[in-house]
C-alpha cells in the first residue's frame, strides 16, 4: 500500500512560516494536485515529502512507514520537475534507465522497464536519441517515463507541464493522465493551473498562506467552495462575490426572493458562478449594468456591476447583449455559494 499521510507537518524559514500544520491523506493509488498561487507553500511541501527539505515539526509517513529523516534514495520515490532534468550526455535509454542502474537492477529487467514505460510515453522511437535531438515535450516524456521506470510507490511532480506552450500541455496533459491511470502510481502533483488541477486529479488540496484551505473532488470544489479564495482562485472567470441586503431571511434577486442560510445577520456574501445565470426581463432579473460585452465563440463573455460591485457572466453566443446595455439575469438558486461577509467562510447548508 502506498497512502501518504501528511500529519501536522510545519515549516519555518526564520520567523517566516511557510507550512502552518498541514494535515493530509493521500490514499493509494490517487492522483491529488496541491494548488495555489506562488508562494502558497505547495513546493515547499513536496520537497519535505521527497526529502529534499525537513519540516520543523510533523510526520509525513507512506504505508506504516514514517519517511521523516530517512534520504530522498530510501523512501521509494520518484519526481518529475519542472525542467525536464535530463542528463544531456545520455541517450533517452540510459536517461530512463538512470534511476534503475541506481539501483543496481540487472540488465533484463532495466531493459524490460524501460521499455514498458517509454511504450507508455510513446517515446520508443528516440530511445538512441539525444536530448539535444528532441522537443520539449519529448524531453518531459522522457522524464516522466524515467520516474515510472523504477516502479516508484509514490510519483511527486513539481509543475512539470509549465514550460510548454499552450497546445503542447493541452496533449500532454491529456497523455499524462492516461498512463498515471495505467500504472495505478500514486501521485502528488504540485500546480499554480487551475485547468490541469481541475483535469487531472482525483482530490484538489487547495492552498493559501501555508494552510490547505479546502480538499475535495474538483467538481465539489468547483460547485461548493470553502472559502472566498477558493471560488476566487478556481473558475475562468473565476467566482463573483456580491454583498446583499438580508431582510427577513430572505435576499431579493430582481423580483426573485432567495432564502438565505439561517441566523445570518443583515449583509451576506452572495458567490455566483459567472454561467450560473440567464438572461430575464426587468424588473423580474437581477439588474446588471454591462460595462464590456466580449463575443469569445462558444460563449459571451460580460463585464460590469451588479449593486454597484464588480461581476462577470456568461451568456449563450447566440445573446445580443452589448456594452452599455443594462440587463436582467435570473440566478440558478441551486448554484449559489452563501458566504460570511466577515470570515469569507461559506455556509455549510444552502436554502435553496
């Protein structure tokens, strides 16, 4: 088995905390991504679980094992990282076969493990090549089919995806998901994308400030955040966040009134989804005044204010919403995010 507890790791540099208790379980055979912007302490994080930093107090243990002062070589791991890191004077084989002569494998299974995992990165016909020779995004194959090669219990990657243009991630990202699914690796995936976050991963841990501010399945933590961050954080365009009136229980959308969750006081924050609406008559719909209606293809994209605060909503292409217009929208009551004007905290029920 190859779970990954994280138990109340801690991190310090100076008076600086970067890791403020972290707990975590990682369960065998999982694929969960840490997301957050810079600096959030997702990095940091990996790098204690791969051993390349020790934690100021905690455990983090695979299995029954704790790992905590054990070297990076002896805790059954592998890692991917953000640049390719291969070794230049090698041929593909030898750089996927590296870790395996490490481990002194004799030469049937290293080229029986190669081979399986370059089969699985579609990298056979560069196994004679250089890195030199190949693109970026041959290079990364090679990296990853290296870190499945040894059979790792635990895969760590550290953004590996960021140094490649738009459409070659969009295939990658897709390639790497099937064959993480193949080898069935337990996998901890370090990312600032919200889009190979959301796509790859079993469970999100979303990060801020050194903390995990919600942990859940990407649909869950997309419908429900936990916070304001996380709505702000995850979504293109990401959550909007109005604060409204409260009377009597209720909150009055256009002519709509919306129950509110219980023993709130007389504001709340109202988070909504920019798709999560349609187009309604006034005085029925919620008025919103557009400031920049942007035609994008698929969708229409609208900029402007709702009670005198900023939003963006999605309508069907087919709208004819232009800048300048004021509009009425009708809010999807089932997709609403109640949130704590104070704390930023939503609401554990919605009242729909």
């Amino acid at each position: 088995m190859a779970n990954i507890v994280i138990d109340r790791i801690r991190k310090s540099f100076g008076a600086f905390q970067a890791l403020k208790e972290v707990s975590l379980t990682i369960n065998d055979g999982e694929f969960v991504s840490l997301l957050g912007p810079s600096g959030c302490g997702k990095t940091t994080l990996l790098r204690i679980i791969a051993g390349l930093e020790t934690s100021t107090s905690g455990d983090v243990r695979i299995g029954d094992r704790s790992i905590i002062g054990l070297a990076p070589k002896d805790r059954g791991l592998a890692m991917v990282f953000q640049n390719y890191a291969v070794f230049p004077h090698m041929t593909v084989y030898e750089n996927v076969a590296f870790g395996l002569r490490m481990q002194k494998a004799d030469d049937t299974r290293v080229k029986a493990q190669v081979e399986k995992a370059a089969g699985l990165l579609h990298i056979e016909p560069y196994l004679d090549r250089y890195p030199n020779k190949l693109s970026g995004g041959q290079r990364q194959r090679v990296a990853v089919a290296r870190a499945l090669a040894v059979q790792p219990k635990v895969l760590l990657m550290d953004e590996p995806l960021s140094n490649l243009d738009a459409l070659l991630r969009l295939e990658m990202r897709t390639e790497l998901k099937t064959v993480l699914q193949s080898a069935g690796t337990t996998t901890i995936y370090v990312t600032h994308d919200q889009t190979e976050a959301m796509g790859l991963s079993d469970r999100i841990a979303v990060m801020h400030n050194g903390v995990v501010e919600q942990v859940g399945h990407p649909v869950e933590i997309y419908n429900h955040p936990a916070t304001r961050f996380v709505g702000g954080f995850i979504g293109n365009p990401p959550m909007n966040f109005i604060k409204v009136p409260v009377s009597n229980g209720q909150v009055a959308a256009g002519e709509e009134q919306l129950a509110a969750p219980k023993d709130v006081g007389n504001e709340i924050v109202l988070g909504l989804r920019g798709e999560a609406v349609e187009l309604a008559p006034l005085p029925q719909g919620l008025e919103m005044k557009v400031r920049v209606a942007e035609p994008m293809g698929s969708h229409l994209l609208l900029t402007g204010s709702i009670h005198d605060q900023p939003v963006r909503v999605i309508l069907p292409a087919s709208e004819t919403v232009k800048s300048g217009d004021t509009i009425g929208l009708k809010l999807d009551s089932k997709r609403i995010t109640w949130l704590s004007p104070e704390s930023g905290k939503s609401f554990p029920a919605l009242l729909a």
